[in-house]
C-alpha cells in the first residue's frame, strides 16, 4: 500500500512538472522557456470547394494607425493570418485621419516648424487647396510587404468617407492610386476610383440611421450606376434588407469586421471568428478575386450567420453535408447521418419542431418522410430580409 502512495506521489508530481512544459534552450542553456514562448498559431475555418471553385476568407474593410485605428498595417496581417483569413483589404479613411497631428508632434524634431496636418478631418467639407498631402498608398505597400510571409493577398483600397446620415460610407477596392481619388464631391471621388478598376462597395449602410430607407444622395449614387456591392453585415450589425438590394441591384454582398481596435479584443475575447467575406474564386491573385466579387460570387459570414445569393448558399451548404442512409423502415422512412465537413455551425429546423444544430465536423442523424425525402429550412443561412434557405433532398 505504502509503496502503491509513493508511486501515485511520483507521478502526479511527474505529471505536474511535464504539464508545465518548460524546456531549456538550445542556444543558451541558462535559459528555461515555457513552450508558449513563439507558439502563436493560425486558427482555420475550413470550408469546401464549390462548383471548382476554392473559397477564399477575406476581410474588405479594415483601418490601420494610418487613419483612425489603433494598429499597424503589419499588424493587421499578421492577425488576419492568425485570424484563419486568406485576403486583406487595407481601406483607410481618405477624409479622416485623427493621428496624423500626433505623428507630426512625434516627429517635431525633424520635420520644419510649424508643419501640422493638412485636410485630416474634412468629413463635412471640402479640403482647401493644398489638397490630401498624406500618402495614401503607404498603408498598403507597408501591408504587402509584410505579406509576403504570410501568404496573405492583399487588396487595396479606401473607404470614401461623408456625412454618414445623408451621403454614407463607401469602400474603393482594387485601386491602383489611392492619392489619386478624393474629390470634394463624393460621387466624382468615386467616378475617379472606378476609372482605376476600382469596385466600389455600400458600407453599413444603417449606421447613424433610425431605418435602412436611402437618402437623396443614396439613390443617385445607385442610379447612377457607381454601385457594386454592399455591406450586409458590419462588425455585430446585420442589414437584412441589404441582401434584397443586392438581389435587386446586382450587386455583391459582403461581410467585414470595419476593425479599427484588435480582432482579439473585439472576436476572440468573445469566442467567436471574425466577420469574413467568402470570395469563391479561381484562385487567390488579385485579378481573379477581382473577377469573383465583380461576378457577385460571394457570401457574407458574421456570428454563425451566412447570407447572400440562394443558389451560392445552397451549393455550400450541400458541399459541407456529407449523408448517408444507416437505416430504412418497412413504411419508406430513412434514417440518414448528416456530417458537417465544415467550420460553420448549421441550424436545421424540420417543419414545426425545434431547431438543432449540426456543429463542425460532427454528425447527427434526421429522418426523411415515408417517400424518402429529406426537408430543412437552413435557418442560419439568409438569402432575402425574410427568407432562410430551404433545402429538399432525397439522399
């Protein structure tokens, strides 16, 4: 018995020592590490491809230090990589720019006195003569360069910004000279955006409003044609009406985080992945991702929730189900197992019951009716302002 304690003593100590996981380093024996030291890992979302198609996780609207967000362009690849993403648009504020004045006082003792920021907050007016003198196209060359190590594609871009009430919010993607876009008009800053190649994108389109009813300028912006896609989902706001626009104007939808502060401050301290657009594209280039939103081959992803075209969702849906008959009644009625190949948590809901979620990467198992038809509305999965999609399969 006395020798059975000292053993048990043994190895709860044993394993309380090697649940530490200290290891001493190769180059410096004096020093001991902990094995979380350079551990940092990229946490994936797996998806399936679609119709040949791969699925790229992109984020299209993000701010750096460079307009009015707390973090580096480098950072902000380095946690998109973290963050599972395979595509970044950096879109910084071309009116708005709240640490310019601060980056002048820092660098007071180089810089000729009396230089302040010029045209860094002109939201509500028109910049004076001297124009933007900010290079707007460093943000971007500094993400890409730190891209190179990670993978990452990288889109540039700005986020035309106005009077949020009455003019809105507007992201240029794919740009080629981000310096070459603000005009006192916003619709001309547009117009000089889109003769880049530039998409342009409606962002939270219900932000500052008490209802999704666009304004005056809203609809000359669309009449006129300077529209490509929308926001349906922005950080924690879901815009359901959106997703008609985008049915009704041909448009491409999107999902973006808008992040100015860290992902882990805003996602991952809450357990939850970060807002994604799902580009199903050739490859991962810029011109094909260009061709995949242009051709409005796009999902939008935000707290378990995915949205856009009915035929896109239902295809990737049926792509990460994968279901099998285990059993058969004498009356017709299968049984089928029904596992999700998937980072995305399905809710299922089967006529009048409760709904049940099929989590990643697990199975349950469902019933069909007696003519061995299977019938779910997917209730996480939006194609209209009230509409899930419905699927009906005879497995």
């Amino acid at each position: 018995m006395k020798r059975s304690i000292i053993l048990f003593a043994t190895l709860l100590i044993a394993s309380a020592a090697s649940a530490q996981h200290y290891y001493q380093d190769a180059k410096n024996p004096d020093i001991t590490r902990h094995t979380l030291h350079n551990s940092s890992q990229r946490v994936e979302f797996v998806l399936p491809e679609v119709n040949g198609y791969t699925i790229y996780k992109a984020d299209l609207h993000t701010h750096s230090i460079y307009s009015d967000g707390d973090c580096t362009p480098e950072f902000r690849v380095r946690e998109a990589w973290y963050d599972g993403l395979d595509v970044l648009a950096i879109t910084e504020h071309v009116e708005y720019r709240r640490h310019e004045g601060n980056m002048i006082k820092a660098l007071g003792g180089i810089l000729p006195e009396g230089t302040k920021a010029q045209n860094h907050s002109i939201i509500n007016k028109a910049a004076d003569e001297r124009g933007i003198a900010s290079d707007l196209n460093l943000p971007v060359e500094l993400a890409r360069k730190t891209a190179k190590g990670y993978g990452l594609t990288i889109i540039s871009g700005v986020e035309i910004t106005r009077t949020p009430e009455t003019i809105g919010h507007y992201n240029a993607l794919f740009t080629t000279d981000n310096n070459a876009i603000y005009d006192a008009d916003p619709a001309e800053s547009m117009r000089k955006a889109r003769a880049q190649g530039a998409l342009i994108m409606h962002n939270h389109p219900g932000w500052r409003r008490t209802s999704l009813e666009q304004t005056e300028a809203e609809r000359g912006f669309y009449a006129a044609g300077l529209i490509d896609g929308v926001e349906v989902m922005n950080g924690s706001s879901f815009y359901p009406l959106a997703i008609d626009w985008a049915h009704e104007g041909k448009l491409f939808v999107s999902s973006n985080t808008d992040i100015h502060d860290a992902t882990a401050e805003t996602y991952r301290i809450n357990g939850v992945r970060r807002n994604m657009t799902l580009i199903f594209a050739k490859d991962q280039s810029v011109e094909s991702l260009r061709e995949a939103i242009a051709a409005r081959r796009t999902l939008a992803y935000s707290l378990g929730t995915l949205a856009g075209d009915e035929a896109l969702l239902r295809d990737l849906f049926l792509a990460s189900m994968q279901m099998r008959v285990v059993a058969e009644a004498s009356n017709g009625v299968k049984t089928v197992a029904l596992t999700n190949m998937s980072s995305v948590a399905y809710v299922l809901r089967y006529g009048s019951g409760n709904p049940v979620v099929i989590n990643p990467f697990s199975t349950r198992t469902a019933k069909t009716n007696k003519e061995g038809v299977l019938r779910f509305t997917v209730e996480n999965m939006w194609c209209g302002s009230d509409a899930q999609l419905k699927i009906e399969v005879r497995p």
